[in-house]
C-alpha cells in the first residue's frame, strides 16, 4: 500500500516520503480500515508516540494522521459491532501507525459508524475536532447552561466546534482570535469576540470557563479571568498559572464511538458545522504539513475515492 512516512526525528516535516509499506495486519479486535479521507495534527512529528510504541521501543517507519475516514477491508480475530464494507470513521491510536495511508489497523471500538449522507472529507476533519470540544467543554470544565465559556482559537478545528456546542449547551460564547476571524466566530454562534492581536484579553471580564488551545502566555493570562469555582481546561500543557478559586487542568483527547455518532448526527441535522478549506491527494500530504498559506479550515487528505 502507498503511506505517507517518516523515518528521522532530527528531519521533521522535511523528512516525510510517500512509499509502500506492508498491508497492515489485523489484531485481535481490530479492523482494517480503506481510507478514504484522513485528518492530521501539525505538531503530531513532535508527539513521543509518533516514534516509539507503547513499550518505549522504536517504531519507524512510522506513518502519521490519526484522523480517518472510509470503510470496513477486514476484522480480525474476536472483531464484533462492525463488518465489512461498512462506512466508518474515528480516532486512531497515537502510538501505532495512523491514517495517512491507503490501509490503517484500528481498534474496532474507536470507530463510529458513518452515516452514508455524510462524506468522508467531512468525516475526516471531526475526530479530534469534535471529541476535543466535548470533552473539554463538558467532561472536563463542566460547562452548564448559562454560565460563560471564553474560548481560544475560536475559529480553529478545536474552537470552532466548541464555539458551536457551547452555544446549543446554552452558554454565553465569547470567542479569541485574529481580526479576520471575527465574523466566523459571530456567524458560529459567539455572541462577544475578542482580536487577540488588538483587544485586552481582560475585556473579557469573569467567565467560568476558559477552553485554551493556544498555550503560552494567552494561557497564563486566562487564568486571572477565571471566577472562583470555575475552570480552566487546556490541550497545549499542563497549566503553571492556576486560578486562585477554581480548577485548572490539561487533557488529551480520548476515542469515544457512542460520542461520535452523537457529533455525527448533529452534522446530519445541520446542528453543527465543520470547516474543511482544502482537502489535497495523499501525494501532496506532506506539503499539507508546512502551508504556504493560511488556509481557512482544515486541511484534509483524500486517499482513496469512497
């Protein structure tokens, strides 16, 4: 099969090749899914398990996306809910190979089925997107109606979506980012924006949730805005500045298939939007990595046609 891999550490995205590899072999409980379309993380080249397995040891040639959708080659011994042809999608495990590859072995439950009404490319984009967003939101911060949610990044993969369920959860959106996001983050359901580039952070006053996708000084700052009993929640790095009445926490996303069948019926009924820009061939993946431009969603890889 064709793979986007890397080999050297040291080369980051420079480093990235497509070649053939194996076909991938089917675990116990696994599948083998065709992929159609794939999502990845920029920064993922840094994370520990794109090199190494669970044990520590080396795993290179390592192929990079955890993001896919597609369809339903193979089950392996044990593999129950699932059969083949189906449409699925979801979140690949970190520290296995991932989806930017014609096959992918994944874990049958970290899979949702796909309705057949929604498209791959779609699909793609709302794996890490989506369960994020929930999860911070609502497992995490708690986040209940009428309380008021400052959310970073709002126009990005992550705060798009969490700009758009915090306000069906019936809470007060502000959202952050550049100038040129501000009529996207209004249009998706904030109701104050904040241009990081030209506002006062602290305009935003006492809200009882900060959903932080940017890290840094934005994070340290945030902290200060928290109301007592409220909560900070981060996906960049374990906070150094906390509330000084409230929670603050960093978290990873986790696979979660009754979950992604809720986002993915929100889709269906038009609840929830996402915001792919590009979708490129699995040729051009490793271009997608570094742009040349800023490009307004997400990017995503087609690999195979459905």
């Amino acid at each position: 099969m064709r793979a986007i891999t890397v080999r050297d550490r040291e080369a980051g995205v420079s480093g990235l090749t497509l070649e053939d590899l194996p076909h991938p072999h089917a675990a116990e409980n696994d599948v083998i899914v065709r992929v159609h379309a794939a999502g990845f993380t920029r920064g993922e080249l840094d994370w520990p398990g794109t090199w190494s397995d669970r044990a520590g040891r080396d795993r290179t040639p390592s192929v990079p996306g955890h993001e896919v959708s597609g369809s339903v080659a193979e089950l392996g011994y044990g593999t129950t809910g699932l059969s083949v042809g189906q449409r699925v999608f979801g979140l690949t495990d970190w520290t296995r190979n991932g989806s930017l590859a014609e096959y992918v072995a994944v874990e049958a439950r970290n899979l949702s089925p796909l309705p057949a009404d929604v498209h791959h490319t779609v699909a793609a984009a709302l794996p890490i997107s989506g369960l994020t967003a929930w999860q911070g939101l609502f497992d995490h911060a708690r986040l209940t109606t009428g309380q008021t949610v400052l959310i970073h990044g709002a126009a990005g993969g992550v705060g798009s979506i969490a700009v758009q369920l915090a306000h069906e959860a019936g809470a007060r959106v502000v959202g952050t980012g550049r100038s040129a996001d501000r009529n996207t983050v209004l249009d998706l359901g904030a109701h104050a924006f904040l241009d990081l580039e030209a506002d006062a952070l602290e305009d935003a006053g006492q809200v009882d949730v900060v959903f932080d996708v940017i890290g840094g000084d934005i994070l340290d700052r945030s902290a200060a805005l928290v109301r007592a009993g409220g909560t900070l929640v981060t996906i960049t790095h374990p906070p150094t500045v906390r509330p000084d009445d409230g929670r603050a926490l960093f978290f990873v996303v986790e696979p979660d298939r009754a979950r992604l069948a809720d986002l993915a019926q929100r889709l269906r009924d038009g609840r929830l939007q996402v915001r792919v820009g590009e979708v490129r061939p699995l040729a051009e993946a490793a271009a997608a990595f570094t742009p040349a431009r800023r490009v307004a969603g997400r990017t995503i890889i087609r690999v195979t046609e459905d």
